[in-house]
C-alpha cells in the first residue's frame, strides 16, 4: 500500500471526525468549538487510528472532553463506517494534541519581546536631504 493512499485516508478520516464532532456531542455539556481535530495516524493495515485533538481549555477541562470523546469513540467509528467506503471502520483512539498551545505560546513570547520598530533603523528622508544640500 503506498504512503500516498494512508495519507489520503487519514486526510478523509481528520475531515469526517472533524464534521462529524458537533452531530455527535451535541446533546453534551461540551462546547464542540473548542475541539479541534488536527490529524488522524491510521495504521498500516487501515484498522486502528489516533486521532489527536486539541481542547481549548485548562488541563482539566481537556481531559474531561477527552474523557468525553473516548466515551463517544463508538458513534465517530459508526460515522465512519456511514460515510466512508473502507473494508474495514478502524478502531480509534483519541489523545490530546498540545501543538496548537505551543504554537499559541510561542506566538505569544514573540510579541513579548521588545524590537524596535523598523522606521527607526531606516534613514530619515530629512537626513537625506540634509545630507544631499550639504554635499552641493
């Protein structure tokens, strides 16, 4: 089976489960707005897949929505098997993705730091000129 068709496959498994997560949650207590998810790893043999999620959220309001997503693992699989053609629906497995919050603190460190501002390492247009009637 060549890399191309697993990446293709887990590329219609993320967009599935990713439309799929407001049907299924809807009666919880779990805003659906807040999970993202940000790439499925489907195994060789096409019967198990992680799906990583990241929750917006304290740490214990992520693992109460993963807790929450674990629970409802069955209904994502039934989705599937719904909505896709596949020999067989791969069993999944839910974690917790912190890419996104690095990424989010990252950012946040850049706009932290101090730089000057870039009009102040630029020449002056008065400079310029004060400079250009000086040499004349």
């Amino acid at each position: 089976m060549s890399v191309n068709r697993i990446e293709r496959i887990n590329s219609l498994l993320k967009r599935v489960i990713g439309d799929s997560v407001f049907r299924v949650l809807m009666g919880d207590e779990v805003s659906a707005s807040a999970i993202t998810v940000t790439g499925v790893a489907c195994g060789k043999d096409l019967r198990n897949a992680t799906v990583r999620v990241s929750v917006f959220g304290e740490p214990a309001e992520q693992k109460r929505v993963l807790g929450i997503l674990i629970h409802h693992t069955h209904d994502f699989e039934r989705v599937i098997n719904a909505e896709v053609r596949m020999k067989f629906t791969p069993r999944l497995r839910f974690e917790l993705d912190h890419s996104l919050e690095k990424g989010d603190h990252v950012l946040a460190l850049l706009d932290s730091l101090s730089i000057p501002a870039a009009e102040s390492t630029a020449p002056n247009s008065q400079d310029v000129s004060l400079d250009s009637a000086a040499a004349t």
